[in-house]
C-alpha cells in the first residue's frame, strides 16, 4: 500500500518534470536554429527588426556582412552572437573576435559581451560558462579575442565549429579575411562582419560592392530610416550632423547613413586616413606642443589642441573672446604654444610674451617656406598634415568622441585647388564658414599643433625655434 502511495503522489510531478524537460529541449532546439529566439528568451531584451534578421541570416548564409549607420546596434548583434554561440555550440567550437583596432575588443566589444551576459538566464541554458575579461570558456570550446595584426593566430584556430566576429570590419587587413577563407574551406564556419562604412578600398567594401569572388557573402544595408524607426538613433540627432558636418560631407555619408562615401578629387583629407587615426595608437614621446586658434568671430570656437609626438593628447574649445582668459587656458597647459596671430590672437601672444611662456607667433597668410609648390603658408601648413595623415603618423585615440566626430568633419570638408601658377592654395576660411556654415577652428588648432619649427637666425645668432624661442614671424 506504501508503494503504491508513493507512486500516486510522486507521479504528477515526474510527469511534470518530464514534461518541463521536454519543453526547456524544445525551447534549446529553437535557439541554436534561431539565435534571435535565444536573445529574446535568454538574454531577455528584444532586438530589432533588423538585429533579429542579421542574426537569423548567419545561420542561413554562414557569411554576412552588415554595414550601418553609428548607434544603429551593430556591437550588441555582435555581444549577442558569440553569447549565442557559446550557449549553443556543443563541442569542439571556437568563436574567434577580432577588430580593426584592439582598443575597440577591449573597450567596447567585450564589455558589451560581459553587459549581456550578466543578465542571461543560464538556468535556461542548463550552464553557466566561465566568462574572463577577454574570453568565455566551456567544456565544449571557447570564445576570445584576437588582434587584428596576427593572421597567424586566426589561420591557427582549428576546430568542427567556427565563428569569427570581425567589429569595425572596415578597417581588418587583407591578411586576417585570408586567413578566414581557409577556415571555410574545411569545415563548419560562420562569419559576421559589422561596421559602418569606410572609404571605397579594402575587403568590406569589395564584398558590399559584389566584387567578382565574394558572392557567396550575404550583404546587409541597415539604412538610417530602419535605425530612426527602431529608435536606435534619434531624429534630432541627425539633424544635429546635417548642421555639423553638412549632407555631401563623407562623414555624414558613413556615420549617417551607412553609406561608403564618394570622395571629392578636391578633398584635402581621406576619411579613411582620419579613421585610421582613431583606431591606430601610437606612443607618446617627443617634444609636447600646442596649437591655439582663437576665435575672431562671436559664433566661433577658440581652439586648443596638445599633441606629444605623433599623439593628440588634448582637444579643449571655449567661446568667448576674452583674451586673459585665453591666455590663462594656454598658462595652464604649459607647453610650447603656436599661435596663428591674425586678428586678437596676437594679443594672446604678446601678453604671453610678456610672461615669459613659450610660444611661437604664425600668420598663415605670408609667404610659404616652399614658395615654389604653395600659395602661403596656410597651404604649406595643412600639405604637411595631410601628409602625416596619409603616412599614419597621427593619434586621435585620445581625444573624446564629441571632439573626435568634430574634428573629423572639418577635416574632411577642407578642399584644395590649384592656382593658374601651379600651386596649392586651400579653400579661405571664411568661405568655408559660408559653405559649412562653422568655421573649421579644431583643425586650424590642429595643424599649427603639428607644424614643425625649423631652423631660424635671430639679431645673427642661428638657434632653433624651441620652447624658449619667443619669435615674431611666420616659421615653419
């Protein structure tokens, strides 16, 4: 009789339990054949239209790559998918992330990852993998980070399952897309490449394009009307860059709308050089010097720029043309300070004169050193930046991303011509201002940061335009 009781009462809820078993089954089977299922349920958030089809698309075409406008989700589909995978994969896996720049792994990437993670329902899963500052483990396999500049380590991933995650694909070499394509030739591979658009070279932008051998990727354009739909991004934001950057800019282009830009013949800078100057860092040594550009004008911005070597330290800007207080900004930096003098920035020069601070005057009007190839000294001036842009001689990645997407635009939307004579000259400021509608003073600040002193002879004696150099003329 006892047993028979205990098989009565205990019936129901082994039947109960066997019953959950088989749904919580069915219920993973969904997940590992639409991941967008498992980040609704697991990760409980609910993703977008298009974030559920991008991830949904993996499975079916094993190679998609997605370009975007900025803000529309791209880092949480990627969070999302290796999160998936490590939940999903059940053995011998590898999810191999890379970037265009290992400071986008780090800083952005996987703190995304670990922000998901942190409010999964493992208990749904059944267990809870063991998540590392750059890596998540299980029994089966394992999801890390790898650089960019190390084809070696993702040709070497071996596994039955692979996925790569390629953040910020714009900007990933040649090497590492190379290096991938052997990985799916053996195997089960999948791949996800995500970024806004970059200039009209490289492997992302000949896979969106359809270039002949790289059929067999998937193509997805997230436009601005889907991200301002889904609220991801905001109609007063994009109003906002139209005024900043203008609608022709080549950063409106790709941060606005996702589009790879089309670049003027007279463009002065590639967005792709500025672009690589964010993602690349370089060290901080060397002479440390400034570049002040103050404002004339009520609407415009007083600048001022620090740099150490190759490295933008700094980025600070106020308005107002209170020139104690000018000079009082640039005291309190206290480095070496090229100042363009035109209007009331030689006020500022002389009352730092008179202070003893280092500072060297510059009118970018007069003549240039290489008279032969530039119209003045502004032109001269901003070739010699262009240059460094050009060679990766400049580091942006300090700088705030207000200052950043600032800077960016004014850059990009200085143009050059040739004079009937054969030189360079640029574009005046105050027609840009016109054009633009704000004058480029970030830049101008910029590249008197980076205009470089040469030798010069004072009252006969030859000494260097150093820190301690207090001359009145126009240098370079």
């Amino acid at each position: 009789m006892d047993s028979i009781s205990t098989f009565v009462t205990s019936s129901p809820r082994s039947q109960r339990e066997v019953l959950a078993a088989a749904l919580l089954e069915k219920r993973r089977r969904c997940w590992r054949e639409q991941p967008s299922a498992f980040v609704r349920e697991v990760l409980q958030t609910q993703p977008t239209c298009y974030q559920s089809e991008v991830l949904d698309a993996v499975l079916k075409y094993r190679r998609v790559a997605v370009r975007s406008p900025h803000g529309a989700g791209k880092t949480s589909l990627a969070a999302w998918l290796v999160l998936w995978a490590v939940a999903n994969f059940e053995r011998d896996f590898k999810v191999i992330t890379t970037a265009s720049a290992w400071r986008q792994l780090v800083r952005f990437t996987w703190p995304e990852i670990h922000k998901w993670y942190r409010t999964a329902r493992w208990e749904l899963v059944g267990f809870k993998p063991e998540l590392l500052t750059l890596s998540l483990k299980t029994q089966g396999g394992e999801a890390f980070a790898v650089a960019s500049d190390k084809p070696d380590l993702i040709e070497g991933a071996h596994a039955s399952t692979l996925l790569y995650i390629f953040d910020e694909a714009k900007g990933i070499p040649l090497t590492i897309w190379d290096a991938v394509e052997g990985a799916f030739s053996t195997g089960n591979c999948y791949a996800l490449a995500i970024s806004t658009p970059g200039s009209r070279s490289g492997r992302f932008y000949e896979i969106h394009r359809r270039a002949p051998g790289f059929e067999d990727w998937h193509t997805r354009h997230i436009k601005l009307e889907e991200a301002l739909a889904a609220r991801r991004v905001s109609q007063e934001w994009v109003e906002a860059r139209k005024r900043q950057w203008g609608e022709d800019s080549p950063v409106f282009q790709a941060r606005v709308l996702g589009e790879f830009p089309e670049q003027n013949e007279d463009a002065l800078f590639s967005l792709a050089w500025i672009e690589t100057a964010r993602e690349r860092e370089l060290q901080a040594e060397g002479e440390t010097v400034a570049g002040l550009d103050v404002a004339r004008f009520g609407s415009d911005d007083s600048a001022l720029v620090v740099r150490q070597g190759a490295c933008v330290l700094s980025i600070e800007t106020w308005q107002g043309q209170d020139l104690m207080m000018t000079t009082g900004r640039v005291k309190a930096a206290g480095v070496h300070a090229n100042i363009d003098i035109i209007g009331i920035g030689s006020g500022v020069f002389d009352r730092l004169r008179e202070q003893h601070h280092p500072c060297t005057s510059i009118n970018v009007s007069t003549a240039a050193n290489d008279s032969e190839h530039f119209a003045n000294l502004r032109a001269e001036m901003y070739w010699k930046l262009r240059e460094r842009f050009q060679q990766g001689e400049i580091d942006l990645t300090r700088i705030s991303r207000s200052h950043y997407d600032r800077l960016s635009g004014e850059l990009t939307a200085m143009q050059f011509r040739y004079t009937s004579g054969g030189k360079i000259i640029l574009e005046l400021k105050d027609e840009m201002k016109k054009r633009l509608g704000y004058s480029p003073d970030l830049a101008d600040a910029l590249a008197l940061a980076f205009l470089v002193k040469k030798k010069v002879e004072v009252c006969g004696f030859s000494i260097n335009a150093s820190p301690h150099a207090f001359i009145r003329r126009s240098i370079l």
